[in-house]
C-alpha cells in the first residue's frame, strides 16, 4: 500500500478568525465478511446549539468498505462559512481518534485553511501532546472558507483513529476522505 502524505493542521488561528457556525461529524464502523466498514452522519449547528443533539437527529450514510471509501468518498464537510469543525466517534464502539499521530491530517499543505486541532479532554480542548485521557472521542478544528482559490475546493483530508479488530485488538486506522471548501 502507498503512503499517504500527511500534513498537520497550522496550530494557531489568524488574528481576526471568527467561527460563525460548526460542522459535526459522527464516525461509526462495524464488521461485515470480516472486512471493517465505516458509516457517517453530519450536521450544521447554529452557535449556541448542542452538537450531539443535532447528530443524534440525523440519518447515517450507508456502511462502506475501507477501499471503497478511500477511493470515492466524500464526507461531505462543507465549508461555507468560518466554522469549527466537530469530530466524534460513536459511544457504542471502539472506536477513538488516535494518540500516536494527529486525528486529522491534509494531504497536501492546507495551513492556510485549518487550523487548532484540538483533543477534547474532559471540559477542555487540547493539543494531542496534552491530552491526559486514556482513549479521546472528540476532536475539533477551524476551517476557514476559501475564498482566495474558488477551483481548488477538494481538500484531501485523512483520519487517524483507533478501533478494535476482529481479533479484539486496537488498531490504527487510516481514513482518507474529502473536504469541499468553499462549498458550492
């Protein structure tokens, strides 16, 4: 298998940057014919609205297997407006954002845009390096909208997480989706 290149995320927003709505991603897999497979929901959340209950009130995206979600999936992060970008990963699994290396990555260098990946840890968000917990469910960033390069709006973006194998061992994973930015 190739290796993806991996970027980190600038660590500090530009003076000025001012996030206007937030993005939420919930993250899910399961086991089918032995093969991991992974499902998806999303939600726009208006500032001052709980995050988990407008997730809780999506539908989730069909289960698809790794290389099919490699190859064509878009998980349709739209950028739209200055935002936070929220990342959790289902309660009901093993499945958290990884600790060895940054939970999300650009494959290519996309500092301009994103920024602050954070761990959050307990009440507070974190850099990855700080976080004190054994396992982390929820991860965030800002993205801010393209305005500078309207044809270049497909940012390749990877996931880094944990979750348990078939054989009941923690395994890192890496997921490679798209981001829209700005969204059109």
């Amino acid at each position: 298998m190739a290796t993806v290149p991996e970027h980190p995320l600038r660590d500090e927003a530009p003076m000025g940057f001012s996030p206007q709505e937030a993005f939420a991603l919930e993250l899910t897999y399961a086991f089918v014919n032995h093969e991991m497979v992974f499902s998806y929901r999303t939600a726009l959340v208006p500032p001052g609205e709980p995050i988990i209950q407008r997730l809780t009130q999506a539908t989730w995206s069909a289960l698809l297997p790794m290389e099919e979600l490699r190859r064509r999936l878009s998980l349709d992060i739209k950028v739209k407006k200055n935002c936070i970008v929220v990342l959790v990963t289902d309660k009901s699994k093993e499945l958290f954002w990884s600790l060895l290396k940054d939970g999300i990555t650009t494959s290519e260098d996309r500092s301009e845009f994103y920024y602050e990946l954070r761990y959050r840890d307990g009440d507070e968000n974190v850099r990855r390096t700080e976080f004190t917990k054994g396992r982390c469910r929820e991860i965030s960033f800002k993205a801010q909208r393209n305005t500078s390069k309207p044809t270049d709006t497909s940012h390749k973006f990877n996931f880094n997480v944990a979750a348990r194998n078939e054989a009941g061992e923690m395994e890192e994973v890496l997921i490679d989706p798209d981001i829209k930015n700005p969204s059109v």
